[in-house]
C-alpha cells in the first residue's frame, strides 16, 4: 500500500508541475478497463495514453469528417462512429485500422445518430429514419430490435448516445434522460434527467454530470442523489468529468487533470 500511495503523491506532484496532466485541445475523451485515457482533440485526431500521462499513440483521418463517439468497452477493438457519413471504424491498442464499416452500404441503415459495441461483440445503431435501435453484425444482418419508439411512448425520445454494460442497453439523449433496454432489445424503464450533460454508465448506476455538478442515478431501486464533486476542482469551466478506480479525470478546454478519489 504505501509503495502504491507514494507512487501517487508523485504522479500527483507532477501533475501541479504543469497547468494540465494532459494537455490537449480536447473534444472528449474516455477511459478503458486498462485504465488508459482515449482523447479525441478538436482536430478529429485520437491520442491515447498511458495513466501516468505518456502519449502512446495516435490516430488520423480527416477524410471521415467529425468523430461522433468512442466505444472503449473492448480496448482490443475500440469502435469510433462518425455519424455524419455513417461509418464505424475499428482501431486495436496501438490505433491501426483493423476494421471499417460504412453503414450505407446496407441499403438500409442510413439515417444512424448512435452506435456502440454490445457485449458479444456486435454492434448497437440507433437509426431514426426506423425510429428504433438494431442489433446487427458486421454483415447487417439485423440480431435483435427494439419495438418502434413511437409504439414505446418514446416518441419525443432520439437517442444521441448508446452503451451496454451487465446486459443492460442505455439510450441517452442529452437535456432528456435515459431509456434502458434489456439485450434482446425489450424496454425496461425511461429516466428523466432534464439536464444531463453527459453520463457514465457502470452497469447498476450511472453517473451524470448535469448543470449544477454531478449526481448518481441508481437503477435498483431507482434512486437519484447528488454526488460531491472531488476537493480541489479548479475554478477553470470544466467540459467532462469521468470517475475511475481511485481517480477523477476532469476534461478543461486546454487540457486533462485528474484528482485523487
């Protein structure tokens, strides 16, 4: 324990030394289960580093235009959707292309706001021109699907984001909330959260930062309670804030910081 705490206090020492732990011109950015940190600048470029703050490699392509999300819940195969020209492409843990996917070339999944990895390694797509979330394989042959949202009350709903953790589907729509499927794709329960911002989902909760700070929405039963934000934020107009192990990781316009937890 104490070699792991002075490891820390170090790496935290350094992290005073300079204005940012990473810094970087950041869009977004997202952890994996190896504890690496996935950033995706202003110039549609993708860095990735180690958790001490070394860039280990990045990538570029601007011929796909802006990257709309990241799917770290495979770091051996990281999905990026560009939802603008309706393409995912697949990196592995050094960024090599390994994969690309161009949805219209289904002749069917053409109208896509949001897409991520489920946990046999297929692929979620939510396509509004259908108005309900598929389950397809990398040939679009369709798994499973939702009902259409119109038929589930759903109607206002247009899901802008997509993730699965412990067989749970979320559906997120930014200032509107949460809708949560099983995987086969049957409803299980809408959340309102009016101003959420962005959102990280752990299976049985999900953090979301909101206007006022961070709160804990938990599923079972459904409980929502504020969540302290960490000793020390700076003052500086934070964009993202994701929780890891014994970390918060809080995104700034110029950069990343991190906080003990």
């Amino acid at each position: 324990m104490s070699g792991k705490f002075g490891e820390a206090k170090i790496l935290s020492i350094k992290n005073q030394e300079k204005k940012y732990f990473i810094e970087a011109q950041l869009a977004f950015f997202e952890l994996d289960r190896l504890g690496r940190i996935w950033v995706v600048d202003k110039n549609n470029h993708i860095h990735l580093y180690d958790q001490d703050g070394n860039k280990k490699y990045s990538f570029t392509d601007n011929r796909l235009g802006k990257i709309t999300s990241i799917d770290t819940s495979n770091p051996l195969k990281v999905m990026v959707f560009y939802a603008d020209i309706g393409v995912l492409l697949f990196l592995d843990n050094t960024l090599k292309e390994i994969e690309h996917i161009k949805l219209s070339d289904s002749g069917k999944f053409l109208n896509v706001s949001a897409a991520a990895l489920s946990n046999d390694h297929q692929i979620w797509i939510y396509d509004w021109q259908w108005q309900r979330i598929f389950k397809i394989n990398a040939s679009f042959e369709i798994l499973k699907e939702t009902n259409i949202f119109q038929d589930l009350g759903l109607v206002d709903f247009k899901p802008e984001m997509l993730t699965e953790k412990s067989n749970v589907l979320l559906a997120a729509e930014r200032n509107n909330g949460f809708v949560l499927f099983d995987n086969l794709g049957q409803l299980k329960s809408r959340i309102l959260f009016g101003d959420m911002i962005n959102f990280q989902f752990e299976g049985n909760k999900i953090l979301v930062q909101n206007k006022k700070g961070m709160a804990i929405q938990a599923l079972d039963p459904p409980t929502q309670f504020n969540l302290p934000l960490p000793k020390g934020l700076s003052a500086e107009p934070y964009q993202q804030i994701r929780l890891a192990k014994d970390r918060w990781y809080i995104a700034y316009e110029n950069g990343l910081n991190w906080l003990a937890k």
